[in-house]
C-alpha cells in the first residue's frame, strides 16, 4: 500500500508540472485561454433561457442595452407561443417577471433615448397598469419636436386601454404640443382620442379659458395652434356636456374671425342638450345684453370701412342684428319642438329683413314637421322676391323652393306646382325657380300626384345655348327637360309601390339602385319610406346605413332616419355610435371617415 502511494505522488507532481510548464511555455496567450475557459464555465451556470438572468444585468449600464433585447425577444417568442390560446399563460408568466424591471428602467434618466424607446412602446402595446409609472413619465417629459414618436404611442394605449389616471398628462400634452410643427401633426388625432377617455367635467375651466384668445385671420404658426386647441377644447367641452360652456360656445359662433370653428361649437351645444336651449332662446329674442354687445363688437371688427376710415351706416345696423341668424342656426340644430315657437316668433321680428327670415326659415325643414311651422314656410317663400339674395345661401327663392322637400310632407306637392304656375316675371328669373320647385316636387310626389307634377315639368321655359359660332342664343324648352330621367324613374317606382312602405324598402337596398351612376330610383324610394315609414322601417334603415356604399344614398338614408326620430333617439343614437366605435376599434380608417357623420346625427337624435 505505500509502495502504490508512492508511486501515485510522482504522476500528480507531473500533472501539476506539466500544467505549470505549458503555461510558462505559452505565456500570456494561454492563460488568458485558461482563464477564458474558466469564464465560460462560469457563465454557463447562468441559464441564458431564464428571463431573470437579463433582469439582473438591467442596472449594469454596459449590459442593459443587451438585456433589453433579449427580455422584448422573449416576450415577443412567449406571444408566438401563445398564438392559438385565448388564456396566454406564455405570456402571463414572462411578463410578470419583467414589466417590474423593465418599467423601473424606463425610469431612469441615464437610459438611452433609444432603449427607452423601446421600453415605451413595449408598455404602451402591453397595456399592463405596472406599466404606467413609464407611461407617465413620457408624457410628463414632452416637449415639442423631441419624444413625439413615443407620446404618440402612449397616447394610442391610454385611447385603447382608458388609462384615466393619465389625465394629467393627456392635458398637459395637448396644452403644450404645437400643431404647427410637422412632428406634431401626427399626434392630432390620438391626443383628441385620449382626451375623450380621460375628459370630465373637472376640465371644463381649462377648456373654456382656451376659447378665449383671439385669432389672427392671417395663417401662420400661432394661428394654426390655436385653431387646433380651440377647436379640440369646443369639440371637449361638448363631450363632457359642459353646461358652463354655453355662452363661450356661442361665443365661438358669434365670432367672424372664429368661423371655422362654427361647426364644433354648434355640434357641442347640441350634444349638450336642453341646457343650450334657454340661453339660445333668450339670444335669438335679443334677451342677452352681454351676447348682443359681444356679437356686434365682433361684427364691427372685421367690417370694412370707407375712405375715410369709417365703418359706414349699412354695417353699423348689419352688426347690431349678426346674432339673429345664427341664434336661429343653433335653435334649428336641436332639431326639437322646443325650437319651434322661439323661430316662428324671430320670423315675426324679422318681417322687415328678407334674408333673415331665409336663414330662419330654412331652419324649421328640421324641426319635427307641423301645420305651424309648414304655413310659416310657405309664406315667407311666398313674400321672397325673385332677386332676393342672402349670403351664404344664395337666391333666397331657388333655395326656399327646393328645400320644402326637407319637411317629407307630399301636401306640399300641389302648393309647389301652383306657385311655380303664378310666378310672374322674365324666363331668367322665374325657370331657374320653376326647375328647382320641379326637383322638390318629384322628391315629395305621390302616385296620385304623377299628373299634376307633369303639367309642371311640360310648362314652358327658355334656356340658353351656343351656336356652331360658339355664341349664345335663346332656345325653347321645358322645366322638366333638365330633369326628364328622374321623373321617368320616379313615376316607374309610384306606379309600382304606390302606397306600399315595404316596396319601397326593397327598392331603397336595391345594390343595383345604389350604383353611382344614377342612384336616383334608391333616393325617391327613401324619400317615400321617410314619408310613409314607422319605426319599424326606421329600425331596419339604421341596421343597413353601415353598409351603403353610395355617398348620396347614405346620407339620404340619414335624413330618413331623422326625419322617422322626432322624440326619444338614444337608442338609435346608441347604434349609430356603436357603429363608428367598432370601426375605431378595427383601426378602419375608411369606414371611421364614412361613419363621422353618424356622429352628428348621435348627437342631435340625443338632444330630443
């Protein structure tokens, strides 16, 4: 036995030796191969597959970069697993091991733009509330033209997720981004998204004191962005219903230099409802002192005065009664029966100024139907002289004629022909009137009115045309000539579904009635479902507008729908929302620009 130890102890001293000598023998290289070797070996009792191996290296500067790739890899391989299963266990089990990590990393102020990046937009799609300190934070950072690529993203998320703890943030960002600036432009949409989840009635002051600053007419930077605040805070402050917010609202409207934000403000004091309805009542009877000075102070900014500097008389007077029509507008909108006896008691006072009592009687085409207001239409067409031309409208007469088809009432059918027939005047003044009552007439007739609307149509009329020399010479027609198709499409449809609301549905969603080309039949056919359809056929309209393709018939089908909803709309309202959601939420751009409009009407059927 010690025989054998003996020899045993010279082999070790060998070995040993051995390893000492090729060390010496190699020098440097080898033992940094050596030492290399040993490295490996001990790097291999990390498990590179463990999430929490690269967690750890997150704080180590020189390695973070690294560790933050390899944690979104694994994320992103546990969401490939994960593909087919509706419970995301892969997922689940990853992303509470490193949304903690990774959101604490994002927090630190020595992490690269890049990296953080990254991080932002992986918090932003997870949309995990451990996430929001980063969130936070991004938004908490913004400053024009630096991170805007990444508030965009944590905008999109807080939309997405309603991440209402955000608001503050969501506010700050839309006070502080310029839309001006081309990197910012991108972040319209979504802020507006985010501030829709986030908004409340606790933000309704900041909003109304953003509507105060004036604009430049002149376009230029500090123009664009206060167009874009103004604007988003009066489309706000009508999603949060802001009661407070109705006379800056009007305001708004009251304003010439702030006309393009007209549509916003008008759609918010819609969307607020009953509250609006007073204080636009006591404008448009000249009740509110404070809005009367405001609306001509206003008015007398931007007229024009004469050579000598001043504004001359005409304007003066203009300015003092500008409130009048857009009260009415505003009044119109509700589309309600509380509208009605303020409007028919402002065409009283305004007996004395035609276009006034244009704009005012345009708007009762939307209010619910009634004798009042129908005789109150009637008449001032008729005291409407043949030259009367009102701003923004037009010839009052041409635009009074073909308008009463907005009432859906086929009694008007005869009052259009006769009235046509007593025109009195020269052929250039009085066809232009004949052919748009003509169009009126076709779109209101009934079948049992086919022949008098066809006495109409063959009254008639000069028109204008070029000779070989390219010279105009008068050529005799008639009304209808222009119109002739649709009559004859008309009549083919009366005669067909006379009095039957179910023919006319089918014809109405006829695809082949649809095409752009000559949608005429579809529209007639809506026409007649909206004078003779009940909630029913309202019912089954607003189940297929989603789905119409052609611009004209749609909207066509929303007038109908109108029209069939004078009370109690929320629950149409509800699914015309809902439509336009749904495609927001599939991210469909085209069907979310087509459905905007749905919108509106949501707004208006919620008012009544």
């Amino acid at each position: 036995m010690l025989r054998k130890a003996r020899l045993i102890a010279p082999l070790v001293r060998t070995f040993l030796l051995g390893a000492a000598t090729t060390a010496r023998f190699w020098g440097p290289a080898v033992a940094v191969s050596t030492l290399a070797v040993s490295s490996t070996v001990l790097v291999g009792c990390e498990d590179e597959n463990d999430p929490m191996t690269h967690v750890a290296k997150l704080k180590d500067p020189t390695q973070q970069r690294q560790a933050i790739k390899q944690l979104l890899q694994m994320y992103a391989d546990a969401e490939s697993k994960d593909k087919k299963s509706n419970d995301k266990p892969n997922v689940k089990a990853i992303l509470d091991k490193i949304i903690q990590p990774l959101a604490e990393t994002c927090l630190d102020d020595k992490v690269k733009d890049q990296d953080r990046s990254k991080l932002v937009k992986f918090m932003a799609d997870t949309r995990d509330p451990r996430g929001e300190p980063c969130l936070k934070k991004t938004l908490d950072d913004y400053k024009p033209d630096t991170n805007e690529d990444d508030v965009n993203n944590v905008l999109i998320a807080i939309a997405a997720a309603k991440l209402t703890n955000l608001q503050p943030q969501v506010m700050k960002v839309f006070q502080t981004m310029e839309f001006s600036r081309p990197k910012a432009k991108p972040l319209g949409p979504n802020v507006i998204k985010a501030l829709k989840v986030v908004g409340d009635k606790s933000q309704e002051e900041t909003y109304i004191k953003m509507l105060e600053p004036a604009i430049d007419a002149e376009v230029g930077p500090a123009s664009v962005n206060q167009g874009f605040w103004q604007q988003t805070s009066a489309y706000m402050l009508g999603h949060i219903k802001s009661e407070k917010a109705v006379k800056p609202l009007l305001k708004v409207l009251l304003t010439p230099s702030k006309a393009p934000l007209g549509s916003y403000a008008l759609l918010s004091l819609v969307k607020i409802g009953k509250p609006a309805v007073a204080p636009s009542e006591a404008l448009l009877k000249g009740e509110d002192a404070e809005l009367l000075k405001f609306s001509e102070e206003e008015q007398l900014k931007v007229a024009e005065k004469d050579q000598n500097g001043k504004i001359p008389e005409a304007a003066q007077k203009a300015a003092k009664k500008a409130y009048l029509p857009i009260a009415a507008q505003v009044l119109g909108n509700f589309g309600n029966e509380e509208s009605t006896q303020p409007l028919l008691s402002a065409l009283e006072k305004a007996k004395e100024d035609p276009a006034d009592r244009t704009i005012i009687a345009l708007q009762l085409t939307q209010l619910p139907k009634s004798p009042a207001t129908i005789e109150a239409y009637k008449k001032v067409y008729e005291d409407t002289k043949l030259d009367t031309e009102v701003p923004g409208v037009g010839p009052a007469k041409e635009r009074l004629v073909v308008s009463a088809s907005q009432f859906f009432d086929p009694s008007l059918t005869p009052w259009l022909v006769k009235t046509s027939a007593d025109l009195k005047g020269e052929n250039s003044e009085i066809d232009p009137v004949r052919g748009f009552a003509f169009v009126a007439a076709v779109r209101l007739m009934t079948v049992d009115q086919i022949a008098d609307v066809t006495t109409l149509k063959d009254t008639k009329a000069v028109t204008e045309v070029q000779d070989e020399k390219g010279q105009a010479k008068k050529k005799d027609t008639t009304v209808g000539e222009a119109y002739k198709d649709q009559f004859e499409a008309a009549k083919k449809l009366l005669e067909n579904c006379k009095a039957e609301t179910k023919c006319y549905m089918t014809a109405a969603t006829n695809a082949d009635n649809q095409k752009k080309d000559n949608p005429f039949t579809a529209l007639k056919a809506i026409n007649m479902v909206a004078m003779l359809g009940t909630d029913a056929e309202r019912d089954e309209l607003v189940n297929i507008v989603k789905d119409i393709d052609n611009d004209e018939v749609r909207a066509a089908t929303l007038v109908a729908i109108e029209k069939l909803t004078p009370k109690n709309g929320a629950a149409v309202a509800d699914k015309l929302e809902g439509y336009f959601e749904k495609a927001e939420e599939a991210k469909d751009t085209e069907k979310m620009q087509k459905y905007n409009v749905f919108l509106q009407l949501a707004a208006k059927l919620r008012a009544r």
